[in-house]
C-alpha cells in the first residue's frame, strides 16, 4: 500500500488482507475507471463504467481502440480503478449517523497494453470467465482481426487498498430511546431468468447460464463458485 | 450537454431525454465520485464510492470535513460522478460480443458549499429521503452541531450525458449458427429482509422499511414509489 492509497479518514475501515481484496475484485461485476483527460486548464476527471477481470495480482480491461478511455489509458497515465459491492442500507436513529455497508477496493497505478497474441487472447478469456465463468470453453475462438482490433490493458494490484463498513447502526448514546427504527436493510445482486435470443429459444438453457441464474434474489453477489457449471 | 460530455463512441447509446436522465439518478443508490488529486507530476485521479441525491437540476454531496475528497471537492475543484445502473449481462456467440446492458450518467462540473443553515438542513434531509422515502420524519431533527460538522456540496447538472445499452445480443451473421446458448440474464437488485438493530428487535418494521424491503428479487432497481409508505 503506497502513502497515496493509505486511508486517512477512518483507518478502522481499512483492510490489508490480500485474499479479501482479492474477493471483493472477483465479486464485482463492473469497475469505475477515473483518469484525468485534457491537459493544463483543461485537464479534468473522467470516471467511466467499464467490465474488468483480475487476473492474478492484475486487473484486466479492454475496450476498442474507438474508446477515448482506452486510448488515454494505454498511453500510460495515471488511473483509478474502483470496484464498489453495495451490502446493506444502514438506518439509524438519526438522519446524520445513517450510512451503508459496503466493500470497495481502489487500484491506482499505470496500466500497460498487451500486445502478445497469445497473452492477448488468454486476458480476454479471462475477461469472459469473470463475469461468467464456464463461457470461453463454448463460445467460438476468437478471430486474429477482432483481437487485433481490441485493446487490452493490465494494471498492477501492487498499489491498492480496501475499505470495508460493516454492523449496525451507530447511534449517539442518548438516541437509543428515539422511537425511530432502527436497523439494517440487506442489498445485494438479484439475477432473473434467462431471456434467450432470437434463434436460441428453443435451447435448453445450459448448466453454466443456468447457474449464474437460478432465480433471483442472490443477496451479497453472484453465486458461489459450484463444481458442476456445465 | 458540452463537448466534454458529448460522448464521441457509440453515439447511438446516448441520451438527451432530461426525464431519463432523473429517472437514473433516482434510481440510483451510489455514485462513483472522481477529481484529480495532487498537483504537477503528482496529479492522479482518485474515484471513491459515495451516497447522494438529485434535488432538481443539481446532485447532492455530502460528508465529514475530515474526508480528504469532500475538502477537495469543496474547493471548487472539476468532479466527474457517475451513476451505474448494470441491468443485464449480455451473452453473445463471441467472446468479444459479450456486453453488458446498463444505464449510465455522468455528471461534470464543480461544486459548490451550501453553507446556510436552513438549506444545509433541507439537503441533508434529501439525501436521506434519497435512500429511504420516507425516511426524515421518523427520525429526530439534527442538532445545529451536526449540520455545522458536516460539509454538504451541490453539483449542477448542466452538464451531463447519459449512456444506454439494451436488446439482445448483436452477433456477427455468420456466428447465428454457432452451438452456443445466446441471450440476457437480467441483473438487478436484491433486497433481503430487515435486521433489526439491538434495542429495535421487538418493533414492528414500519411501512417506510418493509416498502424498500418486501423481499429479495427486485430485479432492476428498487421498488417503485408506492402511496402508502407509512
């Protein structure tokens, strides 16, 4: 953790543990991607949402060559890459001590593009496989052109922190007795029924779709990793 | 909309219907906040999770004068807030036509300090109806020395884009025939049943609580307003 990612406002919110930051990246379906576009006066934030993986101790992101992001990004400037998991609304008995429990992670650094054919079409393999694991294996290979015609970027975990609310509410010790309720309201993922496309209605929905949705109401993410996803 | 938001990629996901773009922002629970940091060679850009809400054409900010990023804020600095709504992952034939379909705002400018009282008070509670409809006039008036220890920002929406993506798949032609199973699994939010806090266990949930948390499976956002909130 470098002195930009250490926590200056409540520190008892910060975790160092590497498997649990790790968790929170696989969790995470999107991540909001800050740099600083223009230059001079100019120069402001852009944070825009985008599909990521981690691989290992990178994050992997991708885009087309179209995407002004990308194209600012694989130049080599700084980022912010934070992934946000939202757990629960946290009601209080007063308005000011109501908050939300939550698991964020921020990744700053510098990313730099893969240009390896190979390495390219593993990163985007891996890509796929975050958001729904089992999918590469049955879908078609992908073309030489559209991985040329894709830009992939890998940024270092290496400077990243994690900042984590847990619990209930935390009331003045003189508004116990408000008559307010007080408590916390669970959020978290609901994933509803496949909807097929044109053409493969008639399909059986197959394991590795059907597992990411059987039925909604998965609080706290995605389902679990299962042995059987085929 | 201004240049800088005028989105340059995919034009056709861009929308300039003002209705819409509130319809996100309410719907919304977290935006990803992003500024740049640091000066010269340290400038970088930092994105953190933060609550707000919409009061008309401006989006509320608030938080402790202790909170590196409300200090900067507050200074006038440029901000980018963005609000994600993932309402779909989208399975396609490829790997590389995989998408998601989502709703996205993104609101630039620089934010200004309220600072009279009574519009601080006005705000604070928005932001809490934001969350919770309903909410405020259950729980006790805020003290003077709450609302002064608290640094409440507004951000005009001027200038503002927002980005959609929706329908099914778009594969290539020659890919229609290919084995896999293509379509949507639709994403949403999930809402579980109340906790109540220690001291509040033998309460009834309200209507204002048991309306936000009738049960997990609230695909696509949270329930909408209903007459009886009580």
């Amino acid at each position: 953790m470098s002195d930009r990612t250490r926590l200056r406002r409540k520190p008892d919110r910060t975790v160092e543990d590497r498997d649990a930051i790790h968790a929170v990246l696989d969790e995470g379906l999107m991540a909001h991607v800050g740099l600083v576009a223009g230059e001079g006066d100019d120069a402001h934030p852009v944070v825009i949402p985008m599909l990521y993986a981690r691989d290992g101790e990178h994050l992997l992101l991708h885009g087309s060559p179209a995407s002004r992001l990308l194209r600012t990004a694989r130049a080599g400037v700084d980022l912010c890459v934070t992934v946000t998991l939202l757990d629960a609304l946290v009601l209080a008995r007063s308005g000011l001590h109501h908050s939300m429990n939550y698991r964020s992670v921020v990744v700053m650094g510098r990313a730099t593009e893969i240009t390896d054919h190979a390495a390219k079409v593993a990163a985007l393999d891996r890509l796929v496989e975050h958001t729904i694991p089992g999918r590469t294996s049955r879908v078609r290979v992908a073309h030489d052109a559209e991985v040329k015609g894709t830009i992939v970027l890998t940024l270092p975990l290496a400077e990243c922190s994690m900042k984590v609310r847990t619990g209930g509410p935390v009331d003045d010790p003189e508004d116990l007795d408000e008559p307010a309720w007080a408590g916390l309201i669970p959020i978290g993922v609901a994933v509803g029924a496949p909807i097929p496309d044109l053409g493969a209605a008639d399909d059986p929905v197959p394991g590795h779709v059907a597992f990411w949705a059987r039925g909604p109401g998965q609080l706290n993410g995605r389902p679990p990793p299962a042995g059987d996803t085929t």
